[in-house]
C-alpha cells in the first residue's frame, strides 16, 4: 500500500498528516519542533511499514525545517520538498 506523508513547517510546532493510497487521513496532529517529539512523529510514520510504500512531503527547505529533515533523513525516508517558483518580474 502507498502513503502520503506531509509536514507543515513551522517554528514551534509542524503538522503532520498521513493519508493512505485512497487519500483517506490515517493521521493529523501538531508536532512540537523538538528532537523528541519529532522522533516519536518520525516512528509513527515509520510503523506504516515499508519506506518504499511511503514519500514525504515538506513545505520549506532548511531554517526551521532543518532539525525535522536531519531526523527523516538519518531514518532512509524520500523525503520532497515543494518548490515555490521565482517571480520574474
């Protein structure tokens, strides 16, 4: 089965939510930006099984993402990031 995993990144806390193959939420909740609670989101996500059945979607790039990006790298996951085009002017 196929997961859909994303973080909403902010400076205190992210969001998380987990959605199956069908787009039905299996999980949505804050997560506080600290290395704990971060690890406890991190083996939630990995308790889904397989990382090849999941990707992972962050919101923004270094700054306060840079801790949560560290813990999903270090565990193997595909972790994407959403890239915000440049305005030309």
């Amino acid at each position: 089965m196929d997961y859909w995993v994303g973080f909403d990144v902010g400076k205190r806390f992210h969001w998380l939510c987990m959605l199956d193959g069908d787009g039905a939420v299996l999980l949505s909740k804050r997560v506080d930006a600290t290395e704990e609670h971060l690890e406890v989101a991190c083996s939630e996500i990995a308790a889904l099984g397989d990382v090849e059945e999941r990707v992972i979607g962050v919101d923004v790039l270094g700054g306060p993402a840079t801790l949560l990006e560290t813990i999903l790298l270090e565990r193997g996951e595909r972790v994407r990031y959403q890239r915000t085009p440049t305005r030309r002017r």
